[in-house]
C-alpha cells in the first residue's frame, strides 16, 4: 500500500488551491487525484472573463485562472496522476483508485481532502411531461460541446434555470449565431449574479420570464418546441398561462449538486441543507483527518472564495499532519458548538466551531430570500456581537462575514453561535 501524508481528490481550482497552500505549510508527501484528462477541472470549460478578480486582482479567463494555480503546483514539484478515478474512501483515510496505468490500487492518507466539485441537476429530476427527444442538455453540457470539442447542440434554443451556467450559455449561444428564445426561472429571482443578467441576457435584448416553468416538452426524436407556463407562490403552474416557444434545444440550469458519494462512504456526516460535509472552522469534517473545500462543500459563485477556502483547508490539513505525530487523535478532536442560522440565512460554512476559539472567523452563507437594505447580525452566547449593513442581498449570490479576534476573545468559551438577517 503506498503512503502519503495527504491525498487530495480532484484537481480542479479547489484542490489544486489546496495542494499549493499544504505544500507551503510545510506538509512534504502530497498526491492530487484527478479523473479527467488535465488539472484545471470545470475551469478549461469557462473561456469567459472574470475569473481573478480577488485572487490576482486582474481579469482572467477560466482557463487562464487555472493555468497560475497549475505552474504553482509544478513549481512545487508536487506529484498528481490523471485519468484516476477514486472508487472508496474509508475513515481511517485508505483510498481506493483505479487508473489503466496503475490497475486498482490502494493509498494509506494522514490526511485527505475532499475537492470533487459538483454536477448538475439532470432533467430526471424535473419531472417535465414529455418524450426524451434529442435535444436536451445540461448547461455544462453544452458548455464543454462548443468551448472544448467544437459543436453547436442547436440553432434555436430555450433555457429553463437562471443560474450562472444558464445565463453564461445564454450570451455563448448568441454569440456562435444560435438565437435563445427565452431564459425561463421557476423562482421569483434569478439564480444568478447581477453582473451575469446584465451582461448576458440584458445586453443581447434575450427575456428572462420569472416565476415560470417548462411544462411540456413536445418532439418524439428531437426536441420540437417547450410549453411555458406561469407559476404560483407553491411554484405550481396557473392554468391559462401556457406559452408554446418553437425550439430545437432545451437547456438545463437547474441547480448544482456537491459530488458526494466518496464523503458517504468515508462516513462523513452532510448537510441537509448544503449536501455538503458538516465542517468546522478548519474546514475539517467530523471524521477526523478528512478535510473539504469548493463546491463539495456548498456550491460558490465565484471560483476566487473557492480558491480562498481550499488554501485554508490545505494549510489546516498540514497543521492537523504534523500535530497527529505529536498527539493522538482523541486529544486533537475539541468539543464543537454548531452555527444556527435564522432570519431568512439558508445556510452557514463553517457549520460549526471549537468552542474556545479566539482566531478570526470568517463565516460565508446564503439567504433564502431577496433581501432590500438589511443588517447581517451574529449573535454569540445570545447576545448581539455584531451588526454588518447591507444595500441588498439574494440567494444568487454568496454572502459573507468577519468576526474579529477581539469580539470572539470577548465572548470567552462560545456555548452559542447564531447568524441571522434582519430587513432595515
């Protein structure tokens, strides 16, 4: 069995942010894992701008953006093998890989990271009535079709889901000379960034239909046109609302699902609410020694948090290396206080923190709602710490708060912890 001080699963953004920052951190013997055909990940697929912004403070490609993290990880001289698909992960951090140039094998991690990323919601899911005609993609799907292998899926197109994926593809489509009827989205806001309406839909004259939904596919071999319909505060369609938009392609950009099967069978406890591991301020799951970051963890809208979050899983992972040599698992394991969310916040990482903890916290989270003017609050032991003001906030888009040294010093030992928003 080989033996490496810590492995990490995927060699997109996330892992290889994670893989540089452990290397710096001291950790000597790390393996990057990764099923496809080159390190980047999702990234190789995303030619737009607007990738670096935080991390580099300059505008980048998606594949520009990987190249920096890639030349990091050969500078580094750090080892990764491609085509590997990782078939099992236990507790106790054994690896089981299958590549045609290794066979199946297995691999002993001190640590391991978990950086698979996410997919997409397929249609199955939906519940659309209809036949399954040709005709029919995710939004990634198409992305990879005419930014990687060359093809054009279709001339007239209809995109269900306003997602960052959907809205993007929107602008793609128009641009390779296909005409998007209409951008439909069953909530009453978009999914996506601002800036994305703006520059993908609302530039190129393309409508964007809230609160409705596909409710029929019509075609038996190829996709002949989709039926919209209205829909009500239950999300149910409003009969005498149908609109029947002639199309050849139908795009999905129905949310994206964290790739968590391995976290599963390394018993790996995940978030209702996240699909995500259950992680604390290390980024650390609650079985020790296995650490996650990027969209295995929840799902980011922009990939510079991504990149943000696995440096800190990786410099963490390399701490928790050296630290098991000193100590034994039981000592480095501190009791735990969960992150409650309230007052429209969907959801919080890190879902829980040490209760002794006096180092700066940075907590990202989503609402459940669109918000106008509103006040983030934290609330520790029950008392109001701290106030941060907004103008707006929306699901679409991933909100975060610092809580200082100082305020968690002040608070002591933490027997509660509460994010919750409150309108102005």
């Amino acid at each position: 069995m080989e033996k490496y001080e810590i492995v990490i699963i995927g060699g997109g953004p996330a892992g290889l942010a994670a893989a540089a920052e452990a290397k710096r951190a001291g950790a000597e013997k790390i393996l990057i894992l990764e099923r496809d055909d080159r390190l980047g990940g999702i990234l190789n697929q995303c030619i737009h701008n607007g990738f670096g912004l935080h991390t580099f403070k300059e505008e980048l490609t998606g594949p520009e953006y990987a190249a920096r993290f890639i030349e990091q990880v050969k500078q580094l001289s750090m080892e990764y093998r491609l085509h590997t698909m990782v078939m099992d992960i236990t507790k106790e951090r054994v690896i089981t890989a299958m590549s045609s140039e290794r066979s199946i094998y297995q691999i002993q991690a001190k640590a391991v990271i978990l950086a698979m990323g996410c997919r997409e919601r397929p249609r199955g899911a939906l519940n659309i009535p209809g036949y399954r005609p040709a005709g029919i993609y995710t939004a990634g799907s198409a992305q990879r079709l005419v930014n990687m292998e060359g093809y054009l899926p279709g001339k007239e197109v209809v995109i269900l889901g306003s997602g960052d994926i959907g809205l993007i593809m929107a602008r793609r489509m128009t641009l390779e000379g296909a005409h998007v009827n209409v951008v439909a989205e069953l909530m009453p806001y978009s999914g996506g960034l601002k800036r994305n309406i703006v520059q993908c839909l609302d530039d190129y004259g393309i409508p964007l239909k809230l609160s409705h939904t596909v409710v029929k596919i019509h075609g038996k071999k190829r996709v002949e046109g989709v039926t919209l319909a209205q829909v009500d505060a239950q999300a149910k369609p409003i009969p005498g609302t149908e609109e029947f938009y002639p199309c050849d392609t139908l795009l999905l950009s129905v949310g994206l699902l964290p790739e968590n099967e391995l976290s599963r069978q390394a018993e790996v406890p995940l978030s209702p609410v996240t699909n995500g591991p259950i992680v604390d301020e290390n980024l650390e799951t609650e079985v020790p020694g296995i650490f996650a970051c990027g969209n295995v963890l929840h799902v980011h809208d922009l990939v510079d948090f991504v990149s943000e979050e696995a440096a800190q899983a990786g410099r963490a992972a390399a701490e928790y290396v050296k630290e098991t040599q000193k100590l034994q698992k039981e000592e480095i394991q501190r009791e735990c206080v969960p992150v409650q969310t309230s007052g429209g916040v969907r959801y919080a990482v890190p879902s829980r923190l040490h209760k002794k903890q006096h180092q700066a916290q940075k907590i990202r989270f989503r609402v459940s709602q669109v918000f106008g003017a509103c006040k983030i609050q934290v609330y520790l032991n029950e008392e109001l710490v701290l106030e941060k003001k907004k103008r707006s906030a929306a699901p679409g888009e991933m909100e975060q708060i610092l809580i200082p040294e100082k305020v968690l010093e002040a608070a002591g030992e933490i027997r509660s912890i509460r994010l919750q928003m409150e309108e102005v």
